[in-house]
C-alpha cells in the first residue's frame, strides 16, 4: 500500500493542474469571429429616368354615346331593335302602353274645343257691345266688364291649348325613336316590363367619329393632360400608327376600379382613310415627361419605415449599407421612379431590404450570385 502512495498523489497532482488549465481558459474572454464572412447582397445603379414611352389597351369607341331612354312612364308593350342592330334616324325602338296618354289627350282636346267655344261667344259680345257703346247706348262700366270676359276667355283659350299640347306630346313620347343613325350597343328593357321616365333602355354609339377609350391607373392621371398627342395602333393593322391626342380625362375614379377614362380622339383624316370600327381593340402609346429628374429603382429596393420611404446605399470602400430617403413618385410591376439624392454610380440593395441594418457590412454580388468587383465597375462608369 505504502508503495502506491508517491503515484497516487502525483496523479491527483496532475490532475489539479489540468483542472485549474480548464479553468482559466473558460474564464478567458472569447476571440472575436473576424473570420466569418459577411452575408452576400445584390446591388444595382439606379437608372435615370425621365420621358418615358407608356403603353395602354384601349378599346374602339363611338365619340357620342347616348343613353336612350322614355320620356314618360310605362308599361312596355313591344321592343323593336335588340343589341347589335343598326337604326336610322326616327326609326321606333320600343313602344309604351299608351292608353292612359291618349285618353289624356282626349280630354285635353276636349277642353280646348270647349275654350274655343267659350271665346268666339266673348267676341261676339264684345263687338255687339263695342257697336252700342258708340251709340251711346251703355255705360262705359258694362263695356268694361264684357271686354274683361273676353279677356279671360282668350287666356283661358291659351291656356286649354297648351295643356292639349303637352297631351299630345306624351301621347307620341310613348313610341321611343333614335335620335340618329347609329347601332344598339346595349339594351335594358323587355316587353311587360314597367319603366319609369328618364331611366336608360337602349345605350347606342352614333354614327360618325370614332375614338378609343383607355383606362389610366391613379399614379399616372397626372402625367397626362388634354389635347396631349399620342399615338394609336389598331391590333388588326399592327405597325401601322395613328395620330391622336387626348379629348377628355374623367374627373373622378371609376368606382371598384380606381381607375379614370381617358378618350383618345384620331386625327381628322383616321376616321375616313382608316375607318376603326366599333369594339375593335387597340394600343395607345403615349411618351410622358417627367417633370423633375427620377431613378428608375426596383421595388423590391423600396422599404419603408413608418410614412417615409428609403433604399440601402453600399459605401464601395466599406461594403456598408446606409440609409438614403427617397421620395416615390410612380409605382409599376417591377419598377418604381423615386427622386433622391442617389447618383447613377451608387449602389443600391436591391433585395432583403427588411433583414438589414445600418452600418452593416455585405459582399456585394449580382442578380447571378456572382460577386462585383467594386474596381472594375467603377472605372467602367467613369
């Protein structure tokens, strides 16, 4: 036993030291990680942006486009024309019951014909009384109150006689008549059903010119203005453009949409040589000026913090990213016009806008994953 002692107490030596070794190197504070790499990031250059060539479906339409409509109520008794066909002028569309309008009339006839009557009879004895007031024959008193009679009887006359003409009037707006030539575009109506004045049954495109119609999102109302010069090509002669500007914007927003009407009026001579008929489709390309210097940045670039927008700028000699506000005049699909204080050759962060933060520091590449030699590209741009 006492000759194992010298060993055991050089192991238990052996082992205290390797315990207190331990020790002092979990107490150590760690190595920084300058090793690790930083994470990649795609960066593009903001490109200038200014007068730009926009493109809008359109659709043909006629430039008077009335909404037909009885100008008293109704049943329906017949509809003539249906959606498609082509009308002349004065030529019957739909037709109301009419009884109670004629009976109307009748009455008002017969009201006029008693008034007529009523004021030959005053004029009869207004001459007779006339004759005698000269032979001094009647005061001036009953003179007065005779001519007075008549009087009353030639107002009510004129009266009794306008009533009959409203009567009749109704009685011929229950027949509904085109106002011009043209083609039904739309109808609302169906005999037995009941309308009431004013409320549209027929929609029609008149003959005559012809202009298409475009819808324009809300950023881009304000880049257009009236008499603005476009260009318009019909899908079925593609390659063949037709001048145009613009006739009409729509003060207010289509409601669902959110959209305004544009109508884009063709040259004096289009509607002649051309010809565009009613429903085709076509393009309207219009070149819209900026006016104040944009970038053209992708959206995928943009963040926000609260109300304010901003993009990350990559310092070239840093690789850190920094903050820079910018003002968002014009979203599209993939591309959004900002104006800030970005130049052609700043690097932008194009994605992961949300997972960085300032001051950070990133190895730039491109949308390939390939890296970017910061050198390289900026002797390129100078």
């Amino acid at each position: 036993m006492h000759r194992f002692l010298p060993h055991l107490i050089s192991a238990l030596r052996c082992s205290a030291a390797v315990a207190a070794a331990l020790s002092l190197a979990a107490c150590s504070a760690p190595e920084p990680d300058t090793a690790k790499p930083p994470r990649p990031a795609i960066v593009v250059h903001p490109s200038a942006s200014g007068a730009q060539l926009a493109v809008y479906p359109g659709e043909v339409r006629a430039r008077h486009e009335p909404a037909l409509a009885f100008r008293v109520g109704g049943a329906v008794t017949r509809r003539l024309v249906d959606v498609g066909d082509r009308v002349k002028q004065g030529q019957p569309l739909a037709e109301l019951d009419a009884q109670d309008l004629q009976l109307q009339r009748d009455a008002a006839r017969a009201q006029l014909q008693a008034a007529e009557t009523e004021n030959r009879n005053a004029s009869n004895e207004l001459a007779r009384y006339r004759d005698l007031l000269q032979r001094k024959l009647i005061g001036e008193s009953q003179f007065d109150a005779v001519k007075t009679r008549h009087d009353s009887s030639v107002a009510q006359l004129e009266r009794t006689r306008a009533q009959w003409k409203v009567a009749d009037n109704q009685a011929e707006y229950a027949t509904l008549k085109a106002p011009s030539d043209g083609v039904i575009t739309g109808r609302r109506i169906d005999a037995g059903q009941v309308v009431s004045a004013g409320q549209t049954v027929f929609t029609m495109a008149a003959d005559g010119e012809r202009e298409v119609l475009i819808d324009l999102p809300e950023q881009e109302i304000t880049r257009f203005a009236v008499g603005q010069a476009v260009t318009v090509e019909l899908w079925s002669t593609p390659g063949t453009p037709i001048q145009g500007k613009v006739r009409e914007l729509s003060p207010a927003a289509e409601s669902g949409l959110r959209t305004y009407e544009a109508r884009i009026a063709f040259s004096a001579d289009a509607n002649t040589e051309v010809n565009p008929q009613l429903g085709q489709s076509a393009r309207v390309y219009a070149r819209t000026d900026a006016k104040r210097p944009t970038q053209r940045l992708p959206m995928s670039a943009i963040t926000a913090d609260g109300a304010e927008a901003h993009v990350w700028r990559m310092d070239p000699e840093t690789f850190t990213l920094h903050r820079v506000a910018v003002s968002v005049t014009r979203y599209g699909h993939e591309y959004a016009e900002v104006i800030s204080s970005l130049t052609p050759q700043d690097w932008v962060l194009s994605a992961g806008t949300q997972l960085v933060r300032e001051g950070q520091r990133v190895r730039p590449v491109d949308r390939q994953n390939r890296p970017i030699e910061m050198d390289d590209r900026l002797a390129q741009s100078q």
